[in-house]
C-alpha cells in the first residue's frame, strides 16, 4: 500500500506531517478478518485505504454537481475524511455492523477515541495545521453542537457508505461462505445499518437551498440505494424510506 496522502487544501504545512498520518492510517486494520475469514481469508482494508476510497466518492460527487459546490465547501469535507478517524491510530478501529452505538462500550470508545485523536493532533508542532485539523475533526463529530453543518454532513455519510460497498463487496458477496447465524446477525442490523448511512444525508437533502443542488445530492442518495436493493434488501429499505417520510 502506497502510504501517501494528497494534501487537501484545508490542510496547510509540511507534507512530512500529512505522511505520518497516513503511516499512522495505515497500521489501522478497519475489519475483524477472523470472524469474516470464511467468507473471505483476504480480507484486508486499513484506515488509510478508507480514506483513499472516501475521497474518491467525494471527487466523483463533487465532479458531478456544479449546483452541490455553490453550497458545500468540498475542500472542508475533503479535511474531515483526512483527519476523521486519527484517534484510532491509538484506539484501533471499531467495526459498526455488529455494534449497538448505544451501548455504554461504544459511548466510552467513542470517548476515548475523541480524546486521543485530539490529543495526537496537540502533539502537531505546526500551529495551523493542528488549528484546522481540530477544527475539521470536531466538526465531523459534531462536538461544536452546529447538526446542520453542510460539510461534516456530507462526510458522515460518504464515511458509512464506502464501509457499506466495502462490506457487500468483500465479505456479502461470498455470504454462501457465512453460517445461518452469521447471516442471520446481518440482516438484523440492517435497520440500524441504513439509519446509520442516511440520516446525515437526509439531514442534508433538506437543508439545501436550490433544488439543482437537492437533485445532484439525490443521484449520490440513489446509489446507495442501489447497494441494498442490489443485495437482497429492498424491503428493509423502503420500510426505512417510509419511516423517515412518515416522521
């Protein structure tokens, strides 16, 4: 894996920092390879392929919607993907489809998460990149209360939808391989898994200004979209569709 990272405009300094993040990205395992080893004995993403992958969803969206860049700072998400999951350089990853985020477990991760990923950008002797990578970083976690920040939107969802194609693309797809009881598990959270993936984007949707914008966002929502009912879950899906829209 090439451990180099593009610098993205809202991070500003020397390149040599952005390269020991993405060292520190890349020892990161994203997958439990043992419980999926069945389904697929390569198995393998790290935090920095994430973030590669991220922001090829967020080029390929931006690229696509003129109306979408009037009213969303494209390089500010561009920041959030970089910097979004430091704190588990020193926490590792914590997989989301089996979790229950409401759990006391999760709550104090995500805890300890945040405070080491704050701690690890203080230890950053350049004083601007630390100030924007804190501030990307706490706006992706919403720690500043502002639930209708465009970009951090934006980047929440990208976040839980390239862990979703990651999923069906390399552990669903051979899911002849996973026991009943696996499978099983799968489907269960599914309701979770797609409030996951689309309340910030919904969130989004409606916040918008133009209907341009609203109907570029939709093409990206509808690809989503695609890789449930693609895979066997239409049902869950539009249960979860009618939901929202009776809410």
């Amino acid at each position: 894996m090439n451990c180099e990272l593009k610098r993205p405009p809202e991070l500003s300094g020397n390149d040599l920092l952005l390269q020991q993040l993405a060292l520190g990205l890349n020892s990161v395992s994203r997958w439990d390879a043992v419980l999926y080893h069945k389904a697929n004995p390569n198995l393998s993403e790290t935090d920095l392929e994430h973030v590669i992958e991220m922001r090829k969803i967020l080029n390929l969206a931006k690229n696509a919607s003129p109306f979408l860049r009037r009213e969303i700072d494209f390089d500010s998400t561009d920041g959030m993907i970089i910097v979004h999951d430091i704190g588990e350089i020193d926490t590792i990853d914590m997989p989301a489809l089996h979790r229950d985020d409401n759990s006391t477990i999760v709550k104090v991760r995500r805890q300890e998460e945040q405070i080491a990923a704050e701690e690890l950008i203080k230890r950053v002797t350049e004083p601007e990149f630390q100030k924007r990578a804190l501030n990307l970083y706490k706006r992706f976690e919403n720690h500043n209360g502002q639930s209708y920040d465009k970009e951090a939107l934006l980047a929440r969802f990208i976040d839980k939808f390239q862990g979703d194609i990651f999923f069906y693309e390399n552990i669903y797809k051979y899911k002849d391989a996973l026991s009943d009881e696996e499978l099983k598990n799968i489907k269960a959270n599914i309701p979770d898994s797609l409030n996951r993936v689309f309340t910030p984007v919904f969130r989004l949707l409606k916040i918008l200004k133009s209907n341009q914008a609203r109907a570029e966002l939709s093409v990206l929502i509808n690809s989503a979209f695609a890789l449930y009912t693609n895979n066997g879950f239409n049902d869950e899906l539009q249960i979860y569709i009618q939901s929202v829209l009776t809410n």
